[in-house]
C-alpha cells in the first residue's frame, strides 16, 4: 500500500478501496449465514435502500407509500415498519421530506414560474402545490421563491 501512496495518490485510493471492499466481502462470505439471515436488520435495510432508490427515481409521478411497497412487494405496513426501524420515521414522512425537499429546491433554483415548478414536479395544478407547501413550511412558495431572489 505504501508503494501506490508514492506512486499515485489516486492509486493508493483505489487501492485502498478494494482492500477494504474485499475485506468486507470475505466477511461476509464465511459469516454464518444463518446469522445474518436472521439478523433483521440486513434485510431492513436491504428493502430501505430499494425504497430510496425508487422515491429519487418516481418522487415526481409517484407520492403514495403504496405505490413503493408494491413495487418492493411488501405491504405498506411492513415499509413503514421498516422505515421506521432504519430511519425513525414512517414511510409517508420519508415521501413528503424528499417531495418537500425537492419542491424548495426548485423554487430557490429554478426561473421557472410556481406553476411550471409544480407540473414539472407531479403536482396536478398549481393549488395543490402551493397547499402542499404550505402544509409542510409553513411558507407559500411565492415567498419561498422571493426570499431566494433578495440574495
């Protein structure tokens, strides 16, 4: 490892990357499997990971929990209970965050009107938008949208 540090610093990282990742995979290979099968939170977070994926790739078409329990094909219950083991909150909470997050985003960043923003995010109309804002900052996007322009 030392010889790669001095070689080249990209080198050594990817280096020590695959030190490490092949470390970890040995682990796991001659780990009692029955261990880790019955250890519930590999497959928590195995079916949390899914879900996160899906809500980054389908937050803009998709804002119901059930919608991603049924593509992972666990009940909707079961997502949340995981969700709720993995990250402390429900499911729906983990939707309206990234939803929420994602809507501020575009009204600090965007030159587009509220109403392009909220059709370009999912939202069937404006009105639906600016209440879903509201109900989760307090804040109506057009002062979200006019605090970012003042700066």
């Amino acid at each position: 490892m030392k010889h790669f540090q001095l070689v080249d610093e990209s080198l050594y990282i990817s280096a020590a990357h695959n030190a490490i990742e092949s470390l970890i995979l040995d682990a796991f290979l001659y780990a009692n499997s029955t261990e880790i099968n019955k250890d519930v939170k590999f497959d928590y977070l195995y079916y949390v990971n899914r879900f996160k994926v899906l809500l980054q790739r389908c937050f803009k078409i998709e804002k119901k929990v059930s919608y991603y329990a049924g593509q992972l094909h666990v009940s909707s219950r079961k997502l949340t209970e995981m969700t709720e083991y993995i990250l402390g909150k429900t499911a729906k909470q983990v939707v309206i965050e990234k939803i929420t997050s994602e809507c501020i985003k575009a009204l600090e960043s965007s030159n587009q009107t509220i109403s392009e923003i909220s059709y370009d995010l999912g939202f069937s109309n404006e009105a639906n938008f600016t209440n879903f804002i509201k109900k989760h900052t307090g804040k109506k996007p057009s002062e979200i949208k006019s605090i970012t322009m003042v700066f």
